[in-house]
C-alpha cells in the first residue's frame, strides 16, 4: 500500500501538471488570438493604404489577389502552425514526461513492496525454523525423553535445519547470480538427473505422486550440475508445495533435434495468466491467500530462471488440464556452454 502523504505528494504534483498545462492552454488560445487581431489589423491597415495609393481599385477581389494580401496571410498562416505546433509539442512532452515519471515511480514502489514482503517473510522464514530448533534443544536439555519421542524430535530438528540451509543457499545463490556467476561446465545427462532428484523428492513427499516420463533419449549436454539440479529441485518442490498433500507430479524429458525439453507438470492451484510473467521476478509471490500461506521468499524461480538463461536456455509457464500448472524448459544441447 502507499503512504498517505506519497498519495498527497502524488496529487499535488498531479495539480501543478495540471495547471501548467491548462495555463499553457490558455497562453496559446491567447496568443492565437492576439496573432488574429495583429493580422487583421495589418490587413485593414494595407488595403486603405493601397487604395489610398491607388495602387488598387476599392474592392474585395482586387485587394484579396493582391500579392502583397497574399504575402501577410501566407506569413498568417504560418504564425498560426507555428503557435498550435509548438503548443502540441509542449502538451506531447509534458505528457511523456509525466509518463515515464508515473511508470519509474510505479516501479520503484513495486520494488519498495517487494523488499518489504521480502524481508517480511525472510525474517520469518529465517527465525522460525531457528525458534524450532532452539525449542527441541530446550527439551532435550530439560529432560530425559523416551527413545521415540527423542526420534521424532531429532527428525523435525533436522528438516528445519534443511529448511534453513536450502534458504541460506538460496540467498547466496541469488547474489552469486547478480554479480559473477560461473557457469561450473561439465557433461550432465538431464534425465538422470531427474530421476536421482526424483528419489529425494519422493522420501520428503512420501503423500504425492511422482511419475517420470522419459519419451526419447537425452544426450549429454555440457552444464552447471549443481544449477541444473537446483532448477529441477525449486520446480518440483513448488508443484509439491502448491498442490495440497497428495500432489499429482509428473516430469516429462525429451530431446528434439538439438534442444531438450524438460516439463514438470502439476495439478495444484495453478498461475492466473496475469502472474504468469511476474512470478519470474526477484522477491515476488502471488499475493492471494492460498499461496501465502505456504512458506517461501520468492527466490525460487528467480533463481531458475537466471540459471536456465544461462545455459542459453528458456523457460515458459502453461496451464496443465484439467488443472494446475507446467513449467516447460527448453535448453539446446551444448558441447560447450557460452558464459554469461
Ligand atoms: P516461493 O515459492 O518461495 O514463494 P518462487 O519464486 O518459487 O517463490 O515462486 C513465486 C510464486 O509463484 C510463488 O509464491 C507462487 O505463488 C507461484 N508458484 C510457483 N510455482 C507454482 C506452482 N507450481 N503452482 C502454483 N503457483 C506457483
């Protein structure tokens, strides 16, 4: 939401836009006008001179053809262009100046608000698995538990501090991707590395249904094995995270000439046509309630995107049917992958 006093700010210089162009309006009808008078004055002026010289007899048509009429209202005619010209240059400027004014500051509160939701929920994200883990610490110093007790509680220790680590490599990720990042070139066979991140996936969603779908073979490409599998693992933990407890998710690999097409579909909540662009943005998430209330920072598929463009690749978001959401990415098989 916006300030209430950049709101005020916002309509003030609305105002003063405003009145400078009606002031300006109002300057140019004047002139016009003013030029009118000053022409229509010099043309009396010149036809009783003329007539007085007998230069020409005392009418209308004879004054009208004459070249010296035709001389003051040909530079008539160009002082009006030039007035309702320059008027209209001045209005157009104005109006693309208050234009690219309007869209900077647009972005600039967008990204102001996307800090801020960032650091919203990086703080949470950041201090609630540490709150968990100090917690079960706490218990473990205060008292002597049973055998299984201990278990469940050395196990949800261990995924907050997986959560922690995943987001801590994220963030550095990101920041690696702003500034220098390497792309670390070694041959990878992508289908296998779905299928060996497809096992990890399916001991932490033992609920959701994981197919993988193999429909022509895949040759070695030359790539960044850590980014890649850092691509694959943010679209599958999303089409997890975004689909409610028993997740439907299927990858789909296939190879068509020199480009390898790799999809991972879901048939979770799906991406309205409208985010479909902005979900790509650093920091952003879908403000609807569904999506808030799953955990996340908006880093995900930042980070995929960035590391599919550097494999000189691209990556599309499609509705699935009958619902849900497919990330398509088309990477073209490198002997050598370029550098950023
Ligand atoms: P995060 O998941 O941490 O919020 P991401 O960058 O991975 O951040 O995703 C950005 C947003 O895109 C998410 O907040 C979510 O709203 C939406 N999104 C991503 N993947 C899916 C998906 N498979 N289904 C529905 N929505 C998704």
């Amino acid at each position: 939401m916006e300030k209430p006093r950049n709101i005020q700010l916002r309509l003030l210089s609305y105002g003063v836009i405003a009145y400078m162009m009606l002031a300006f309006a109002w300057w140019s009808v004047l002139l016009f006008i003013k030029n009118r008078d000053a022409y229509q004055a010099k043309r009396d002026n010149m036809r009783l001179v003329m007539i007085a010289r007998e230069e020409i007899p005392p009418t209308d048509e004879a004054f009208y053809h004459s070249p010296a009429f035709r001389a003051l209202k040909k530079q008539y005619d160009r002082q009006e262009y030039m007035i309702l010209g320059e008027a209209g240059v001045f209005v157009l400027s104005l109006a693309i100046g208050v234009w690219l004014i309007n869209r900077g500051y647009h972005k600039e509160v967008m990204a102001a608000q996307q800090q801020r939701n960032f650091l919203l929920s990086i703080t949470h994200e950041l201090k609630s698995p540490i709150a968990s883990i100090r917690l079960v610490l706490e218990t473990f110093q205060r008292r002597e538990l049973p055998k299984d007790k201990a278990e469940h509680l050395t196990k949800n220790a261990l995924l907050e501090t997986e959560r922690l680590n995943k987001l801590v490599n994220d963030l550095l990720l990101s920041a690696k991707l702003e500034s220098a990042y390497q792309l670390h070139q070694e041959p990878v066979n992508l289908a296998q590395l779905v299928e060996d991140i497809f096992e990890q996936m399916e001991a932490k969603y033992p609920r959701a249904t994981f197919t993988f779908n193999k429909q022509t073979a895949v040759e070695d490409t030359m790539g960044d094995v850590a980014g890649l599998a850092s691509v694959i693992i943010n679209l599958m933990e999303n089409a997890a995270k975004y689909s409610g407890e028993d997740a439907d998710i299927e990858a789909r690999i296939s190879q068509h000439g020199h480009t390898i097409r790799l999809e991972i579909a879901d048939q979770g909540i799906g991406i309205a046509e409208e985010e479909k662009n902005r979900i790509f943005e650093k920091f952003y998430r879908i403000g609807n309630e569904d999506t808030r209330k799953t955990k996340g920072t908006g880093l995900g598929l930042y980070i995929v995107n960035q590391i599919v463009k550097a494999h000189r690749g691209k990556i599309e978001v499609l509705d699935n049917q009958p619902k849900g959401t497919v990330f398509r990415i088309d990477i073209p098989v490198a002997k050598e992958v370029k550098q950023k």
